[in-house]
C-alpha cells in the first residue's frame, strides 16, 4: 500500500489547526457538569479518564497520600475530544464555566492542534470524521 500526502490534510500555518483536542482535567464532582455542558453544545463524542493531579495545583481538602509514589494526588477526570479550530474557544469557556468552583485544584484546559483525523469505519478524513 502506497501512502502519500494531500495537500488538504496538512496544517494550514497561516490559519492556524483548522482541528484541535482540547484536554481538560476537573475535579471529579464537577465532570458530570462539564460532560453535560458539552454535550448540549455539540460535542458528538468525547473520552473521560480517571487521572491523579500531582502538584502545587492540588485542592489540600482533597489531597490523598500514596505510599507507592510517596507522594499527595488528588483524583480528577480528564475529558478529551477533538473539533473545529474556530469552536476551540467556545468549548473552552463552557468548560471553565462548568467546572469553576472558585477553590484550588479546580483544573485546567489545554489545547492541542490536530493535523488529521481518519475514522476508521468510513475511512473519512478531517472535520467529516468528526461528524
């Protein structure tokens, strides 16, 4: 099988990633919120993952001890999903929003550009896939 490059699935630099995955870790109480807030705005699929913050960004009223690392997490969850570049700011101030409790350890939202997406079942490519 021969693979070669299209034009119109590489990054545009002037533009910017017309694809980005935002990545948000949130206090657990606070991801049925987030979840929520997303779906109503459009997010037609998304990936939590139960992770442990590590770090000056740790609510102390939640801090657990872990004797294995020797150190104090806090458990959070991570919501994942990629979309449109020009939707990016949008999502991120939703989620802000939703999970803003105004105490340490609220969280963070990173982004991430994209370069492409393949669905696998179809087999289609950029925003399509994500459709």
């Amino acid at each position: 099988m021969e693979l070669t490059e299209s034009k119109d699935r590489r990054r545009d630099d002037t533009r910017g990633p017309r694809m980005v995955e935002i990545r948000a870790i949130v206090r657990l109480e606070m991801l049925d919120s987030v979840v929520h807030c997303l779906k109503e705005a459009g997010v037609p699929r998304l990936t939590i993952t139960r992770v442990h913050a590590i770090g000056s960004g740790v609510d102390p009223a939640t801090v657990r001890i872990s004797f294995r690392a020797g150190s104090e997490y806090a458990r959070k969850g991570m919501v994942q999903f990629i979309c449109s570049g020009e939707r990016c700011a949008m999502f991120t101030e939703l989620i802000a929003q939703a999970a803003r409790t105004g105490r340490p350890g609220d969280g963070i939202v990173s982004i991430h550009p994209v370069f492409d997406v393949t669905k696998v079942r179809t087999g289609a490519t950029g925003l399509e896939a994500l459709a």
